[in-house]
C-alpha cells in the first residue's frame, strides 16, 4: 500500500466535493430558467411564437436578472469543474477517473432539467415536430413539402420562418423526427419534449464516449477523459442550445465524435459510415469528410493501400448518401430545402460588413455576401494543403474548417459552436480550450443584446431617434454590427492574454 494514499484520497474527496457543489449550483440554476421560462404553457400561446423577452415583455422584466445572473453563475462553475477535474487529473490520474460517471450524471441531469424549458432563443425544435407531424399526418414528405401546405392544421404557424420552405436537414434526421410522432405524439408541447429526448440521448452518447473511449491527440497536456468529458458534457452552451433549446445539431456532433473515435482507433470503414450519418441529419458534417478522407489516404502504407481506402470512403460516403436522398424523393427537387437555406442572412461577421458597407457604398455592399463563400473555399483550401504538409492534423484541420465556416458564413445561430466542439474535446489544449469557452460564452450573452437591449432600451433611446446616428437607427443597422463586433473578437483575446502573461505554459498546457 502506498505511503501516500491517504492524502491522494483526501485529494479525491475534496475534489469530487468540489465537483458536486458546482453540479449542484448548474442544476439549480438550470432549474430557476425552466421556473422563469416555462416550455408549458407557453407553448400553447395561440398564435404566438415566443422568445426570452416576450416571455417577460409584460410584468415579469426583472426576472431578466435570472438569466443574467444565472449565465453568468454557470459558465463560472463550468469553469471551475473543468479546472478542478484537469488538477486532479495531472496528479493522479487513476483518481480523476473515478470522477466520470459524476460528471456525466450532473450533465445528464442538467439535461433532464432542461427538458421543460422554452426554446428561449429559437424554436427550431418546433419546425421538427410540424414537418414530423405533416409527415406521418398527411404523407407530407418534409424534403418535398412545406409546413404550409396544410394552413389548417392546427401547429402549422409554429414553423416559422420555414412556412413556405421544405426541409433544409438530412433525411436520417427526419427519420429520426418521425419515430415519436409514429408512436403517437401529436401534441406540440410532448413533441417538442419528445425531441428533446432524441437530443438527449445523442448528448449522453457522446459524453459516455468522450469519458470512456476517447484518446487526446497531445499526451503531453495530461488531459483526461474526465477532463475532456467535463468541457462537453458541462459547457453552458452545449446544454442551453443542444437540450434546452433541442436544436438537431447534438445528434450530428454525436455522429462526428463517433466517426472520429472510430478514426482514432483505426477502423476508417465504420468512420466514414459514422461521417456520412452526421452528413444525413446536417449537411455541415460534409465538411469533414474530405479532410477525414486525405488523411486515412496519407495513414497508408503503400499505394495499393491507399487505393482501396479511397474506393472504399468513395463507396460508403457516395453510396449512402445518394441511396437516402433518393428514396426521400427525385433529383434535385429533394434538395430544395438545402438550397434555400443558402440565401438566409443574419448575425455573422460576413453579414454585419454587408450592413456597413451598404451604408456607405451601395453597389461595394452587392459583392460582399455573394463571395464569402469564395474565401471560405480559399481558406478550407489552405487548410486542406497544410494537413497534406502534415502542418495540420484532422483534429487541427476540423476545427479551424468549422471555424472558418462559422465567420465567414452568411448566416449565423447560437448554436452553430457546437460544429466545432467535438475537436476541441479531443485535442483539448490552451487555444481550443479558450476559443471555445469565450466564443460559448459571448454567443450565450448575445442574446441579451439582440432581444433585451434593443427592444427595451436603445429601440425608444432619444439620441439613437434623433442624434448623429438617426438615419441608421434600426435594429439590423445597429444591432448587428454592435454585436458582432465583440461576439466574434472576445474569443481570440485568451490567445493574447495567455501570450503575454506566460506564452510557453500558454502553448505547452492546457492553462485553464
């Protein structure tokens, strides 16, 4: 027996007492933004699609500092976690293991929790449940037919934005959105829990991955599992957007990390099948595929290798692909959806310097949103020659990919972080780790500057109506440039902080 177990034991007790003090404060606050902004009955506000200020428009504004104060509080305690876990953890290792099924109950708790709160920030998980219910109701394909084909249904309003449009996911996702409406959901507010559920379910997945199966591509961080699971399984946004909000982007991140553990292990067959899958619920995981491809290509030993490698992704991603396309309906009708949603605009670094520009030079402003997609290709090329320079990994490779895509895309949604996270998880270092916290945490705390600062306060300010700034005092003129400008920078400044206060601890730990 080791001289030393006492002490490492006392380690263990003050850090899993640390661990589930926190737990408790994210459980609980998670639980006051269910009471505040309850899933039913707002729901079932006729006519009515609501948000996190329409919920407190009238009589309730001070409750506001519930949210305020309640963000704040748990991207704090997610922060002390992750630091307590990835202290014990480089000490004694053995210990910080035990410590999983702790962290994964506390995520999934959090997760049941949320369950009964409102989509406070979009209420895409509604459009779910209509197109679901269209689906089996009417034998509306949601690929082929939009919600509004059916105006007297009774939830066909809470499509939103996608009245009029056809599906812009995979056909695997809206398989796996019939299944509760098959069972006999038909009720918007158990629709909505119902796909929660699916969310949560590829949450917990993925987190008992991360803990269990999941290897760090830098040994020299001493990351754990524990460590790495807690970055996911705890982080505000991934529990807000994917399970409070419902948002289907969890069940992709879910398929991604299985294919890239699946990679990690050498079984590049099941990884492109796992790759292909995330491409069927959200074409984003596209992306992925052709740097996942080079580098089980350059992993070869011989060329005969290679060639059979290439003809086996081709095979799996082509196959699959096309096969589930078709049998959703025809080509190219059957990508309506998709094609649609490359014209949305809103809230993205690309579209604030289009609302600049157009003030100033009108006819500038026309090239500007139509070509960002060009330098996206320009920089996913440079990315894609890098990792065949080996000057990148996949893991380097996909995250700066996502990245890129996140800033330099038309559109911008709170959740679209979630892309990334899967290879911050596991290449968990002091860049990945800051970039993904602060840019989680600036997206979460936009929403008050959207919603809260405008409608309440800068809509009626008198020397917005009437100084300097009146002919440009509108919401998307002002807010979306205002915004941006910090939610889109705040995230790199760790990188210069951590430079100038110790660069090597900076770039050879992980500084948490």
């Amino acid at each position: 027996m080791s001289t030393n177990q006492p002490a490492e034991n006392q380690t263990y007790l003050s850090a899993r007492k640390e661990v589930t003090r926190w737990g408790v404060v994210m459980a609980v606050t998670y639980l006051a933004f269910v009471l505040v902004f309850p899933l039913i009955p707002n729901i079932y506000v006729e006519g009515k699609m609501l948000d996190l200020e329409l919920i407190l428009r009238n009589g309730f504004r001070p409750l506001i500092w519930v949210y305020i104060l309640g963000l704040g509080l748990l991207f704090y305690a997610f922060w002390r976690v992750v630091k307590t876990l990835h202290q014990l953890s480089k000490e004694q290792p053995e210990q910080g293991k035990r410590l999983r099924k702790l962290v994964l109950g506390i995520g999934v708790l959090c997760g049941i929790i949320l369950l009964g709160l409102y989509p406070i920030t979009a209420l895409d998980v509604s459009v779910y449940v209509v197109n679901a219910r269209n689906w089996v109701l009417y034998n509306a394909n949601p690929l082929m037919v939009p919600p509004g084909s059916f105006p007297s249904d009774p939830y066909s309003h809470l499509a939103g934005e996608y009245v009029d449009k056809t599906s812009p996911y995979g056909p695997l996702w809206e398989v796996f959105a019939r299944i509760p409406i098959q069972m006999g959901v038909r009720d918007i507010g158990v629709g909505i829990i119902a796909m929660k559920i699916i969310s949560l379910f590829a949450f917990t997945g993925m987190a008992a991955l991360i803990g269990w199966y999941s290897r760090q591509q830098d040994e020299g961080f001493a990351v754990s599992e524990v460590t790495a699971m807690a970055f996911f399984a705890l982080n505000p946004l991934v529990l807000l957007e994917a399970l409070g909000n419902g948002h289907n982007d969890m069940l992709m991140a879910a398929f991604v990390m299985l294919g890239l553990i699946l990679w990690q292990r050498k079984q590049w067959a099941w990884a492109a099948l796992a790759l292909t899958l995330a491409s069927l619920i959200k074409l984003p995981a596209l992306i992925l595929i052709p740097l996942f491809g080079l580098t089980v290509l350059m992993e070869a030993a011989s060329w005969r290798e290679r060639l059979i490698r290439g003809l086996g992704i081709g095979a799996i991603v082509l196959g699959v692909m096309l096969i589930s396309y078709r049998l959703m309906g025809p080509f190219p009708e059957v990508f309506s959806g998709i094609i649609q949603s490359f014209s949305r605009r809103s809230f993205s670094p690309a579209y604030a310097t289009y609302v600049i520009v157009r003030e100033i030079a009108p006819d500038i402003s026309k090239f500007i949103l139509p070509n960002t997609r060009y330098i996206f290709l320009l920089i996913y090329a440079f990315i894609t020659i890098a990792l065949l320079r080996r000057k990148l990994t996949l893991l380097e490779a996909g995250f700066l990919a996502y990245f890129a895509l996140i800033y330099l895309s038309n559109a911008f949604r709170m959740w679209y972080p979630l892309w990334f996270i899967p290879f911050a998880v596991l290449n968990l270092n002091s860049r990945t780790f800051w970039r993904t916290f602060l840019f989680s945490l600036t997206v979460e705390f936009s929403i008050l500057s959207y919603f809260i600062l405008w409608r309440w306060y800068w809509r009626y300010w008198e020397w917005g109506l009437n100084g300097p700034l009146a002919a440009y005092w509108d919401y998307f003129k002002i807010m979306t440039p205002f915004t941006v400008s910090w939610v889109f920078t705040l995230p790199f400044l760790a990188d210069l902080i951590g430079r100038l206060k110790d660069k090597k601890k900076f770039m050879e730990e992980l500084w948490v």
